[in-house]
C-alpha cells in the first residue's frame, strides 16, 4: 500500500491535516497527502495519496466535486460557517420552491465568486484565515469558478438543503453567503458534506476505525 490512493471519510471536528498526520503515524516514513482541504466542521470524502501517488494529487484536486449543503438564512456568521460569530441578521423572505430555484439557476455555470476571509489563500505571501483571526480583512479578488449543476433538496422557513455539483476552487461557504443574498437575506452554512470526488464516492470510502483492518490487508 505504499504507493495508494485511500478515499477516507473525514468526520466533523477534524482538520484535514489532521486525517493526514493519523494516517502517515500508521504508515510513517511514506509521504502522505491529500486532494482537496475539507473544513473542520464538514465531513466526508477527503481522498488521501500516498508514496509515489501524491503525484496524482494535482489531478485529483481538478476533479468534479459533489456536496450535499444545508444553509441557514437570516443570520451569517464571519467564517460563513457554525463556528463563527453572528456579524448580520436579516429578516428572512417567504420562500418557495418557485423562488428558490430561480435563485439557484442563477448559480449555474461560469461564475465569478469572492474567496471567504476564513481560507487558507495567500495575500502578499499570508494566509488569509491568520489575517481574519487578527480582525484584518482584505480585498479578495473574485474568482471563475464552475457549478455544473444545484439541486433543492429540501426547505423550510428559514433554512435550505442543496446538493451541489462543482469543478475546482468552489466555496461552499461563500455559495451559501451569495445564494442567501439573493433572496433578499444573509446566510451561512449549517453543515456541509462532501460526497464524491471524481470517481471516489462515499460507498469507497473508509473510516479512520476501518483504515487499520485496511492497511493489514495490504501489507
């Protein structure tokens, strides 16, 4: 297994870094890394290469990705995400299925987007996210990015579900920011999870219980 690409399924309350640093201690001295940050409070596929594989990790991160998404409307938070403190509050339009889709249509495609403050993007050589935890915010150029497709899962009064189809460089956290904007309110994310990369889905992947019955069976 030393040259391997491992679709783990990271829990909430981890860093990705942290699935790495597991997982290279039970297989130390072989280079591991992984294709594609997934925040602490979300969950889900995080698709790790080792040995002579981290080499497949630049194309990996280019891969269509897949989210299922819950977004709560009227208040956003300064990560745009559950850890956050509340900045904004705004009342909250009577929502439809008729007015929601019509806001995510508008999502569909080539679209420019604004990187979160809370991200780990260089400005002039920082990371954002260490500028953010000072009180410092920055100009952050928009971005192209891709949606190839949003679905309405489900919704209520104030809340929304979405299961999101996207290319490379996509925010979750700023999609929920701008789609609640649109309809005329704020928003963050509740939860997030990440549910294919690629080829890699959530019925591929293991768990970090699971990864030493796995390793085993590889050595």
């Amino acid at each position: 297994m030393i040259n391997s690409i491992i679709p783990m399924w990271k829990p909430v309350n981890l860093t990705s870094f942290d699935i790495v640093k597991i997982i290279r201690n039970q297989i130390n001295p072989v280079k591991v890394g992984h294709a594609g940050t997934l925040d602490p409070f979300a969950e889900g596929l995080l698709v790790l290469c080792t040995g002579k594989k981290t080499k497949s990790i630049e194309s990996l991160m280019n891969e269509e990705k897949e989210y299922t998404a819950n977004l709560i409307l009227g208040t956003e938070t300064d990560t745009l995400d559950p850890t956050g403190g509340i900045i904004k509050t705004a009342d909250v339009p009577t929502l439809t299925t008729q007015s929601i889709l019509g806001v995510l249509s508008n999502f569909i495609g080539n679209i420019m987007q604004q990187p979160p403050m809370y991200s780990a993007l260089k400005v002039n050589g920082q990371r954002l996210y260490k500028l953010a935890r000072q009180g410092i915010t920055v100009h952050r150029n928009k971005r192209k990015i891709m949606i190839y497709d949003i679905q309405l899962l489900d919704f209520t009064i104030n809340t929304i579900k979405i299961h999101v189809k996207c290319g490379r460089g996509t925010y979750i956290r700023s999609l929920a920011r701008d789609i609640a904007i649109c309809l005329g309110t704020v928003g963050h994310l509740q939860s997030l999870i990440r549910t294919r990369i690629g080829d890699f889905d959530e019925k591929d992947s293991i768990t970090l219980k699971e990864f030493p019955k796995w390793l085993s069976a590889r050595i």
